[in-house]
C-alpha cells in the first residue's frame, strides 16, 4: 500500500510539472504575440496644426513641417522652428518670402518648384531643394513626391497651369500624407495610391467644387481626409456637404473637419 501511494504522488509531480511548463511556455507566447501586437499598433504621432487657410504645422516624428507659411513671423508665435519648409506655388496665400526668411533657422530645408525657387530673393539663405511634378527628394528622413496641381475647367486655366507648383506626398514610416495645393480633380490626384492622410482644397473659382473634391477622394481612397483651403470668391466652401458626400460613398473614409479659419 505505501509503495502504491509513493507511485501515485511520483505519477501526480510528473504531470504537474508538465502542465506547469507548458502553462508557462503558452504564457510565453501570448505575452510575445501581445508586444508583437502593440508593436505593429504604434505609428508615429503626426500632430496637425492648421494656422489659415492653405497654411499649415504637421509635427511628425519629432521633425516640424511647415506647409505654405504666410502671414509674417507673427502667424507661427508659440510653434516649434520648423526643420522643413513646403512651397506649392507662387500665390500670395502660399508664398510670402518675407515671412520664410523670418521663421527659417539655420537647419531648415526648403522643398519648393522651380517657379517658387526662382522667386526667392537673397533674404532667402536656406538650403532650397527644387522638386518639379514628379520629381522627388528625401531630407530629415522623408521622401518627398511632388505631383502635379493644376486647373481643368477651360475657364479656371488662367489660375493654375500645369507644371508650374506641386502638391506632396510625404512619407515616413510607411504613413503616407497628400497635400493637394490648388488643384482640381486631375488623373494625378485620383492616381494616387495607399495614401493614410490627405488634404485636399475646394474653393471656387480658383480649384474645384465639393462634388469635384469628393468623387477625386472616393477614387484615390484615402484613410483620413482634411478639407482645407476651401475659402473663395463667394465665402467658405460648403465642406459638409462634402463630408456627406463622402461618407454616404465610403464610410471608411474618415472626414475631419479642423479650424482654418477662426476669425471668420
């Protein structure tokens, strides 16, 4: 009898003792699958600070990206120096060469057309990478695509030809962002592909109407979409009935609306 029960509490700690390993070993692997989890969730944190209209502050992976800055050094009070600075075009509401030269530090690169760059006058002492539509170049970590923005409407071709400013596309860690510029609704826009976020422009007569911008959008498909410089002739751009538009299409595209213009 005594030889029975030592057989059966060796039998009982050899079993448990697998059960334990293999408890733990499980625990393991969950635990493994879980950081590995967390890992693929975190994306780089990109902060969006609209200041007017077509001007903006993106602080993405620790560098600060200015979009079209205007509006003098008084405009970007409070805002981190920017380590990158994108020009579109020529326009007033997207070029100000006085205000560049009074927010440039001495470690900001400049990403701007031909047509921009040579109209930049010697306040102007920053590095100054040309990018032409389709052209593109990598500075502080991103690469830079500059795609083509221009007017199709026989009677708006006098504001944008094409060929002479660029929209972006920036990308960092996989995360890929489209600014439009002044565009409409062109094959470039609506070509685009495996785009995270995009800023796209709607206002009359200079770009295009909210049904324009939303059905580029419901093509090119992108995760989050910010309606932006949508100020014209005639007032603000109704950008709820492109929220709705869009949404009504393709819920899964996540519209945002953010405060371009907070004195009006």
């Amino acid at each position: 009898m005594k030889n029975a029960i030592l057989l059966f509490m060796a039998i009982f700690l050899v079993f448990a003792c697998k059960n334990t390993s293999e408890k733990s070993t499980a625990e393991a692997e969950n635990s493994d699958n879980q950081n590995n989890k967390i890992q693929l969730d975190l994306e780089p944190v990109l902060n969006i600070i609209p200041i007017s209209h077509a001007t903006m502050i993106l602080e993405w992976d620790n560098i600060t990206i200015y979009v079209d800055p205007v509006g003098g050094a008084k405009a970007f009070e409070g805002q981190k120096a920017p380590d990158i600075i994108l020009v579109t075009d020529i326009h007033g509401d997207h070029m100000n060469v006085e205000t560049i030269a009074s927010i440039s530090g001495a470690n900001t690169n400049i990403i701007a057309p031909k047509a921009v760059a040579d109209k930049f006058s010697e306040a102007i002492t920053n590095p100054v990478l040309v990018l032409n539509n389709g052209d593109t170049g990598n500075t502080n970590g991103f690469q830079i695509e500059a795609i083509p923005m221009y007017n199709l409407r026989q009677e708006a071709l006098k504001f944008h030809e094409k060929g002479r400013g660029n929209g972006y596309v920036l990308e960092n860690d996989d995360i890929r962002v489209y600014i439009s510029g002044d565009t409409e609704d062109i094959p470039e826009m609506r070509n685009l592909k495996d785009i995270d976020i995009a800023f796209v422009c709607m206002n009359l007569p200079y770009t295009m109407t909210v049904e324009s911008a939303a059905n580029a959008v419901l093509d090119f498909n992108p995760k989050k979409v910010y309606p932006y410089h949508f100020r014209g002739t005639e007032g603000l751009s109704d950008v709820e009935k492109f929220k709705s538009i869009v949404s009504e299409s393709n819920p899964d595209i996540q519209v945002i609306q953010l405060d371009w213009y907070p004195s009006e």
